[in-house]
C-alpha cells in the first residue's frame, strides 16, 4: 500500500494515495514504525499540499484551508513521536521542518519558532549542509509570515547562496521568487521586478 500510495503521488492522485497510506497504517504493527512513520508523514505532506494549493501573487485572496492544515499538523506530530521514540534521526529533521512550515502558515508563531530551534540544535549537533538550506528558508518563511521582510529577504538570500554552493538550481530560482514576494509584500515593487527580470 505505500508502494502504491507513492505512485499515486507520482502521477498526483492525492485522494488514491491518501486512501492507500491510510491502509498501510491499518498493517502497521507495533514494531513497524519505520512504515508507521513513512505512512503518516505522506498523509501529513498530502494534506499539507491541499492545504496549501494555489497560485503564487495572487496577494490577498490567498488562503489556506486550515482544517487540512490542522489535520496535517496534527499527522506530523504523530511523525515526530515516532521518529523521537525510536531515535529516527533523519525522520526526526524533517518532521521537525515540516512542522516549522506548517505552524508558519497557520500564524502560530511561537509554535513554529520553538520546532525551528529543535530543528537548529539538531543540526548544530549534526551539521547538514542541505539542513543549513533548510533551516535559513524555515527562518525567512517565519519573519516573512510575522511582516518583517527585511530579515525574510535576508534569510532567504542566504537560503539561495547555500543553495549555489550545493548546486541545487531549483532551489535557487525558488529562493529568488520568494524574495521577489518578500519585495512586493513590502511594497518595494522596483525591487520585485529587478528579481524577476534578474530569475
């Protein structure tokens, strides 16, 4: 069922694949919390994505579907226990990261800014180039999210210059666009072009 379920994700059938992870969960024994965990941190990101599902500038008339945003959140903690339980440390990174996210764009800050410093401690612990990566877009999404756009900008010019260093060119156009928002949210809108026409 998670082989199945991944395919679905693949050809992005989010409603099959929803239904093949929550069958796999239903298999999971006690001692399968690897799968338990792979099952549930699909079902999370699933519901993260429908919650999170629209186009980018459009400003104001963006919204996001909380109660699938809860019901991701709520997912990704039982991740976290998991993986916290069974000292899945790469589980534990990206549990902790996606929780970050998701409690940003709910606008429970101090939520998101406490799993932000589990998430900065573990890789402090265990560095992670890729995590540095992680940890500065996490940051800017959060000052974003809280209206300061001048550390937004900051963080995620960092996150893009990390980005360089490893390669990741996806991640770098990303990064320019989120700066281009971080912009035109602050009503620099000379700047927002220079980005775009820069990207």
């Amino acid at each position: 069922y998670l082989g199945l379920g991944s395919i679905g994700l693949t050809n992005k059938e989010n409603k099959k694949s929803l239904e093949y992870f929550e069958k796999a969960l239903t298999y999971c024994g006690p001692k399968d919390f690897i799968l338990k965990s792979a099952a549930i941190g699909n079902i999370s990101g699933i519901y993260y994505q429908d919650a999170t599902k629209f186009d980018r500038f459009i400003g104001e008339d963006q919204r996001i579907d909380t109660p699938r945003l809860k019901k991701s959140i709520s997912y990704s903690l039982q991740a976290y226990e998991i993986a916290k339980n069974n000292n899945l440390e790469a589980k534990i990174k990206s549990t902790v990261s996606n929780l970050t996210m998701e409690y940003t764009d709910l606008g429970k800050f101090d939520s998101a800014s406490f799993y932000l410093s589990i998430l900065e401690k573990l890789n402090t612990e265990n560095p992670s180039p890729q995590y540095n990566l992680v940890i500065a877009d996490r940051s800017a999404r959060l000052y974003k999210a809280k209206g300061n756009f001048e550390k937004a900008i900051a963080g995620y010019k960092s996150a893009i210059a990390i980005a360089e260093e490893l390669g990741d060119l996806s991640w770098v156009s990303e990064g320019y666009l989120a700066v281009a928002e971080s912009y035109d949210a602050n009503k620099e809108y000379k700047m927002q072009l220079i980005i775009i026409n820069f990207t």
